[in-house]
C-alpha cells in the first residue's frame, strides 16, 4: 500500500502543479488582456485629443485669416494741425493780477521763449486778467 498511497501523493501533487500552473498562465492571460484594453482606451483618448487639436488649430488659423483681412481694411490716418496763438485767453476769471503774470511765465518757460532774465525780471505785472 505505500506504493500506492505515493502515487496518490504524486498525482495530488501535480494537480497541484498545473493547478498552480494554470492559475499563474490565466494571470499572465489576464495581465496581456488587461494591458490591450489599456492600449486601446489610450490609442482612443489619443485620437480624440488630436481631434480636438486639429480643430483648435483650424479655428485658430481661420481667425488669424479674418484678423489679417480686418487689419488690412483698417487705415490710419493721421491729421496734424499748427494752432498759433497770439494772445493767451483767460475765460474764467478766478486768478488776480499776480496769478496771470504766474501764467504768462509759465507759458512763456513752456514754449522756451526768453524771460528776460528770469532773475532780474522787469516785465509790468498785470492790473487785471485780460479778456
């Protein structure tokens, strides 16, 4: 009977084995599956993304085009015109004599005309704002 009951261990042991076996095969089956499904679900987000792309850059392309045309039918125009004037006109009277003879320099400084030596100026100060 020790024969016999060595057998019987020898076969449970290699159901064990290509139970074992075929467990480990079924994982290795699964894990290659599982990594194809991955593939795929990558190869279609990597689709859709250059899809997306594809469009952005055509929309983008078709703006710059209607910007370029806008800017080519925009034309400016630039106007330059010489105002001399001859006597400063003080509208609103809110400055006295002193304040005008104040605005006088500084219209004469800001157009850089001679102040008569602005040290030892002997220029009249005015009586009263002048209309």
């Amino acid at each position: 009977m020790i024969g016999r009951s060595h057998l019987v261990m020898a076969a449970a042991l290699a159901a064990c084995a290509a139970g074992i076996g075929g467990f480990l095969y079924g994982i290795g089956v699964g894990v290659a599956q599982e990594q194809a499904a991955q593939k795929r679900a990558d190869d279609a987000r990597d689709a859709a993304t250059k899809k997306l792309q594809e469009q952005m850059d055509a929309s983008s392309e078709r703006h710059q085009t209607k910007e370029y045309a806008r800017q080519s039918d925009v034309r400016e125009i630039y106007h330059e015109s010489q105002k001399i004037v001859d006597r400063p006109v003080y509208r609103n009277v809110c400055v006295d004599a002193d304040g005008v003879g104040l605005l006088d320099r500084a219209a004469t400084t800001a157009n850089s005309d001679d102040l008569w030596g602005i040290s030892g100026d002997t220029r009249p100060i005015a009586d009263r704002p002048t209309d």
